[in-house]
C-alpha cells in the first residue's frame, strides 16, 4: 500500500480524526501523523524522524564506497586485509 509515496510494508493501524490521521505501526508507535493544519511526520520508530518543516533525524546505516568514504575525508585512503 502507497501513502503519499511511502510504501507501507507489514501491519499497520489507521485511525482517523476530524483534522486528519495517524498510522501505527504493528508495535502501536505512531508511524506518521497528518493533521488538518497541513502539518505532518513520519518516523521509523527510533531511526528515523522526518517532519513537514523540514526537520530530519535519520539514524540509518548508511552505506557509502570507498570514492564517498574519500570525498568526505578529503584525502585518498587505502584498506587493509582482514585478520582471520
């Protein structure tokens, strides 16, 4: 299921108000709230925070390649062989 570009995977509870709506996740944290105000977020519970005024919290793993690892170092790196 899309909702407004999220793609929503697993169980999810929707409950709906006068001025908008919540999603909950299947442990009962909100996932994302609308309200009538044009006011909204959505949150990966304690990973990732995203709001209408821009505010962001991501807390993912990123991963990045070595050119990436370099750019924002700014310098040329080499990797070592793993120990066994």
């Amino acid at each position: 299921m899309k909702l407004k570009g999220i793609e929503l995977k697993g169980t999810y509870k929707v409950r709906y108000y006068d001025t908008g709506f919540v999603i909950y996740d299947e442990k009962g944290n909100t996932f994302y709230r609308e309200d009538g105000n044009a006011y909204w977020f959505r949150r990966k519970y304690e990973i990732y925070y995203e709001n209408s005024n821009g505010e962001i919290i991501d807390k993912r793993v990123k991963e990045l390649t070595i050119e990436e690892i370099e750019k924002l170092l700014g310098y040329k790196i080499k990797i070592k062989g793993e120990r066994k």
